[in-house]
C-alpha cells in the first residue's frame, strides 16, 4: 500500500489511479521494477527514472527464465482478448524470446 498518498493524488494528474498507485508505489520500493502497457504512464515512469516492463516484458522474462516453454500460446489468448498489440511488437517478442 502506497504510504504518501500525496504523491499519489499528484501522479492521478497524469495517469489514472491505479497506474497513479503503481507509480507511488515504485517510487517507494527501492530496486523495484513497475509494470506500465499504457504509453502515458510509461512515459511518466521513465521521466521518473523507474525501472518498467510491460505485459510483453513479463512473458518474455518467464520464458527467458525457464518457467515458461514458449510465449505464442500466452499470445494467442492475449490476441483473443481486447489488449492491443502491433504485429511489430508481437514479433518483436517472439524474437527476443528466441521464438523466432
């Protein structure tokens, strides 16, 4: 739970609250890595020098890792949902995945 709910109401100027509350939160937790998709709140994390990913990053990580065999099955049902992604960015994915 974010302790300076200030900083909070702050960002909720630039993001919406519960990206807001990512963001506080990150600040707060030393070594931390936010996970952002929204361009906005990324760009918001970067300036604040937070470390991010986003969804992408996450399934790439856990394949990279070992605790996944593959992203295409989790890509396929993302493709099934209304989460939006760039055939680049898909792409992209599969290959720092080593799927492609």
């Amino acid at each position: 739970m974010v302790q300076d709910i200030d900083k909070q109401k702050v960002l909720e100027l630039q993001v919406d609250k519960g990206e807001a509350s990512a963001l506080a939160l990150a600040l707060e937790i030393s070594g931390s890595t936010v996970i952002l998709d929204d361009y906005r709140a990324r760009k918001v994390a970067e300036k604040l020098g937070l470390d991010l990913t986003g969804t992408l990053g996450v399934i790439i990580r856990a394949k990279l890792k070992g605790i996944i065999l593959s992203i295409e099955p989790i890509l396929a049902k993302i493709r099934q949902t209304n989460f939006r992604i760039t055939n680049e960015a898909e792409l992209q994915a599969l290959r720092e995945a080593g799927e492609l």
